[in-house]
C-alpha cells in the first residue's frame, strides 16, 4: 500500500502588502493579494522529498480558505503534489486556531492519511499551534519543529535544533509532523509542472460535507478574538548628533539615557 501524504497549508496576504483588519477585527482578505503562506512551502517540499524517496506515495495538499485559496493549492500542486482538498464555506469566516484544526481533522481524516506534514506557523497568524492541536483530534503522535526528516519502516524520525540543544525523535505512523525553515529550500515549479497542475483534481468540500455544524467555527465558535486594534505610529525623526569632537561622549549619553548601556 503506497504512503498517504497529507500536507497543511494555508493561504495568506502577501508580507509585503498593506495587511489589516476588516471592520469585525479579522484579517481583511479583499485589500491585499494573497499567496501561499512560505512557511507551508517548506512542508510542500518535505514532503515531496519523502514521497520520492518512498518511490510508492501519494501527496495531498489540504486548505482551508476563501475561493482565492484555490492559488495556494495550484502552487502545491505545480510543486509536484497529487491532488488537493479546499474546505471553502461562508460560515468558516472569523475561525480561529482551534477551529481550524477542527476543520482540517475531519477533511485529513476524509483523505485518509499515513503522515501528516504542516510548516512551522502561518505568516499571518503566526501561532505555530495547528500541527499540535491536529494531532490531538487525530489521535496521533505529534512530532514538531523539524529541520530535517525522514521515513522508513513505518517510522516516521527526525531533527529538532533548539538554542542550547538538538533532539532526534521518532514516532510510528500514523503521525503529524511541521517543519521548520531550516528543513531544506523549497523547489520552484517548473513549466511542466504548472501545466500539469491545471489537470490535477481538486475536491471541494463544505461543512456539510465534513459533518461540521456552523456554531462549531467561525466568529461564534472562536475561542480567541480580537477586541481592538490601532495603526502602527508613523515613525518619528531621529536624533542627529553631530560630531564635532564629542560624537562619542553625546552616542554614550544617548545609549545610557535609553537604558542600553
């Protein structure tokens, strides 16, 4: 039986957008384009990587997202992916963390899965808390923050790096894992893999389809919200110090005034 692959990703405003609230305090989607988040495109890679050293695997891209996340599967897909999953529904507006990882259970669970891999965070929420909440209502091993990982024998292993350490862990399949930046560049799409992506099945499913009631996800079911938000100030002139002898006295002051040395 070939490895079932399913990796999470996720559709975001562009970083180098004007990003902001919508008037309910959700990210506004509509004023700024929308990609696939970078940090998934590490996951993508990984799990391609693994899929050919498998030499029997079949990838998955799931989403959930607006009409627009249709983008961010295309981009998996001309990665080298299989076939993608979009969860799209009007009530899945204002969904937060937990409700997402609802969301993405019932339609990696509807895939059918052997290993599931997800980046590290999203660019936009960056909570890094899905791939550990996932494998909670999966029921599964959790194996998190890798920079590099493997799979043989059923077992899924891997790298964690941390400031003072380096921990290898390993767990049995079925298993959720997220990867890190570090992990590996993530491939551009060839030519041949953006034509062929417009040719690969994408299933649509709503929250009927998942057997997700409405109260569940969305603004109503949030377990966090936002309550308020400001512009950032405009930045402010610096101070000037002219040298003209005592730049390194006036530096010192400042740096000591400011509590920096």
């Amino acid at each position: 039986m070939s490895l079932r692959i399913v990796v999470c990703v996720k559709y975001v405003p562009d970083a180098t957008g004007d990003r902001r609230f919508g008037e309910d305090f959700t990210t506004d989607r509509d004023g700024v384009d929308g990609l696939l988040s970078e940090l998934d495109e590490y996951g993508v890679e990984q799990a391609l990587r693994i899929a050919e050293a498998s030499g029997d695997a079949e990838v998955t891209v799931v989403t959930v997202g607006p009409d627009d996340a249709k983008d961010a599967l295309r981009k998996a897909l001309s990665m080298g992916a299989d076939k993608a999953v979009h969860v799209n529904d009007d009530d899945l507006h204002g969904t937060d963390a937990l409700g997402t990882s609802l969301v993405l259970a019932k339609a990696v669970e509807q895939a059918g899965f052997d290993l599931v891999v997800c980046g590290m965070a999203s660019t936009d929420g960056t909570m890094g808390v899905v791939p550990a909440l996932l494998a909670e209502r999966l029921g599964v091993p959790q194996v998190t923050l890798l920079s590099e990982v493997a799979v043989e024998g059923g077992v899924v292993t891997g790298r964690r790096d941390g400031d003072a350490a380096t921990e290898y862990l390993q767990a049995q399949l079925p298993a959720v894992v997220s990867v890190t930046d570090q992990s590996g560049e993530a491939r551009y799409p060839s030519f041949k893999g953006i034509m062929a992506a417009k040719k690969k099945p994408v299933q649509s499913l709503d929250l009927d389809d998942l057997g997700i009631e409405a109260e569940q996800v969305g603004l109503a079911g949030a377990w966090t919200a936002v309550d308020s938000a400001a512009a950032r100030p405009a930045r402010t002139q610096g101070t000037i110090v002219k040298d003209e002898g005592e730049g390194g006295k006036q530096l010192a002051a400042f740096l000591a005034a400011q509590k920096f040395i």
